[in-house]
C-alpha cells in the first residue's frame, strides 16, 4: 500500500484550515500577559494538529463548514492540549514532541493552571455555539478522559488488566476525543441523526486504531522520530495491547517475571528485555491485526457515502493514522 502524507490529506482543506487557524489564535487570546506567553508556546509547539483536521473533514462529507465548525475545531484542540499539559504534570514529563514540556519551563503549579485554564476555555467557547448536543457530548468528552486515565493508572498498580480492559482505557482516553471530533464536525453541518452516528463510530473506531499503533510505537519506534523515549509506557508500568497479547502465549512464569519487574520499575536493560519478549512471543503481532481490524471498522463507518475527495481523505487519514511512525 502507497504511503499517504498528512499533507496530501490536508491540500483539498487549506482554505478551511486558513479559518480554523485565525479562530484557534484568536480564542487563545488573553489579557493576561504570562497566559499569553504560555499560550505562544503551544501554539509554536502544537501537534499535527490532527484533531481539528478530522472536525474539518467530518463537517465537510455532509455539509458546508461555516464558523461553528471553526470554534469546535477550536474546543477540540484546546481540550485535547489541556489534557496533555496535565497528563505532562501527573507523569512528570519533561518533553513534550520534542521540546521542553510546559511543567519542565513553568513548573507544575503553573502546569496546572494553565491547563485549568485551557479547559475554561472549552467551556466558554462550547456555550458560544448556543448547541446543547455540543456542549453535552464535550462534557461527556471530558468525563471519559478522565475516567479512561483514572482506570488505566488502578489497573497499573494492580497488574490485573485484561484485554477487555485495555479496549475500555483507550476508548476513553483516546477514542473518546477523536470520536467526538469527527461527530461534533458533522453535527455543525448536517442535522442528520445518521451522520452523526456515522461520524462518531468512524472516529472512536479510529481511535482506538490510533492508540494501538501508539503503543506499539513504544516497542520499535525510535526518540528521534516519535519525540518520545521508545519503552516509556514500561516504565510507567502501563500494560499495553502488545505485551497483553504475549503474556498469552507465555509461560506463567516468565509473565510473573515480567510483571514484578514492572512492579519495581523498570531500567534500560529491563526494557530491552522486555520488547525481545513481547516480540518473541508474537505480542506485535497481534496488536497490529488488530489495529488493522478497527481501522476498516472506521472506513466501514461512512461506505455509504458518495464518492468524493472528502471521503477519499477521510478513507486515507485512517490509513495514515493507523500506519503512521511517529
């Protein structure tokens, strides 16, 4: 299969992209000079950016973008980056896609306001759209976020995650978001029930694809390309789908070895250790069926749409998103 870039899928978008931009910059405006700075830096330091890509997209396959979609694409990126700013502080992260986090600059407590901060923002700008459907299902976007990082951090400590667990985490913690997305895009555009179900279940389907491809990022990816150590989920002792799937195929032994050496933290040797037997044990394996099994989930979501240009990025952002090496 030809790779496809995040900028290909972009080009048929740059215009709306331009309007997003200018709403984005303008809701990140404050009076407050030290917000500002702070805020300067996100934006230099922003992701891909894409989120507020798929709320573009969604709106677009079943109608016409106006300002609405704009200020969504807006909310969802600030939501997203709030929760980032604070996921940096609670792990005590000191980079962030390669560059100094906001915790690693302005210390923790300014962390976390700010990320306070960004969240307000969402909140604002949500009742600014005069949908209660909008601000319903951000508000449930936040509960579901939280709920999937609480969830994630009890069963770390126990060491009793199963595989129906770990689909729950990421359907919360990742799926959630981009699910949400690609609904709220839609709902801007189009008062079809249909379309909003159909969008919702392309991105939380995408998302759980997304997240997979993540974790299995953190056995053979590389720092200099995901911005991020290879095997930090070991040694923030988060089980993930690959080394779930190996300890199948395991002797209990070994996993009990595993496991306890996850208890105590891990080391570079460990980690090494570790991702040989993930990958010994076909642990990679696995995770990629199925993440490839919930990326056609996504695509199946909107078959029965036209064919268009829309829908032909939205079929290759799930290729890119599901494919992707950093």
């Amino acid at each position: 299969m030809k790779s496809i870039s995040l900028n290909q899928i972009r080009k048929p978008f740059k215009g709306e992209l331009k309007d997003y931009e200018k709403t984005f910059k303008s809701i990140m405006t404050s009076n407050v000079r030290l917000i500002d700075i702070i805020a300067k830096y996100i934006v230099k330091h922003r992701g891909k950016g894409l989120r507020p890509l798929l709320v573009i997209m969604s709106a677009k396959l079943v109608g016409t973008p106006q300002h609405n979609t704009y200020v969504v694409a807006s909310i969802v990126e600030l939501l997203h980056t709030a929760t980032l700013v604070h996921d940096d502080v609670v792990d005590n992260a000191d980079v962030r896609r390669g560059f100094p986090s906001i915790n690693a600059l302005w210390k923790n407590k300014i962390a976390v306001l700010m990320g306070d901060y960004l969240l307000s923002k969402c909140l604002i700008n949500a009742t600014m759209t005069g949908s209660l459907k909008i601000m319903h299902i951000l508000a449930d976007t936040s509960r579901r976020l939280s709920k999937g990082e609480l969830m994630q951090i009890e069963k770390s400590r126990k060491m009793n995650l199963t595989e129906e667990d770990y689909y729950k985490i990421i359907s919360d913690k990742t799926a959630a978001l981009i699910s949400s997305a690609s609904q709220l895009g839609a709902i801007t555009t189009s008062d079809n029930e249909e379309d909003h179900r159909n969008l919702a279940l392309y991105g939380e389907n995408l998302g759980i694809a997304f997240q997979i491809m993540d974790d299995l990022l953190d056995y053979y990816g590389k720092q200099i390309i995901t911005g991020k150590p290879v095997g930090n989920d070991l040694k923030d002792k988060k089980i993930t789908l690959p080394l779930l799937a190996a300890f199948q195929n395991a002797p209990d032994k070994e996993i009990k070895n595993i496991k306890k050496m996850l208890k105590k933290g891990v080391n570079s040797k460990d980690v090494r250790y570790i991702i040989d037997f993930v990958e010994g044990y076909k642990g990679v394996d696995y995770a990629r069926l199925k993440k490839d099994k919930f990326a056609q989930k996504a695509k199946d979501s909107i078959a029965g749409y036209p064919d268009s240009v829309v829908k032909q990025s939205l079929l290759n952002f799930v290729d890119y998103a599901s494919n992707r090496t950093k």
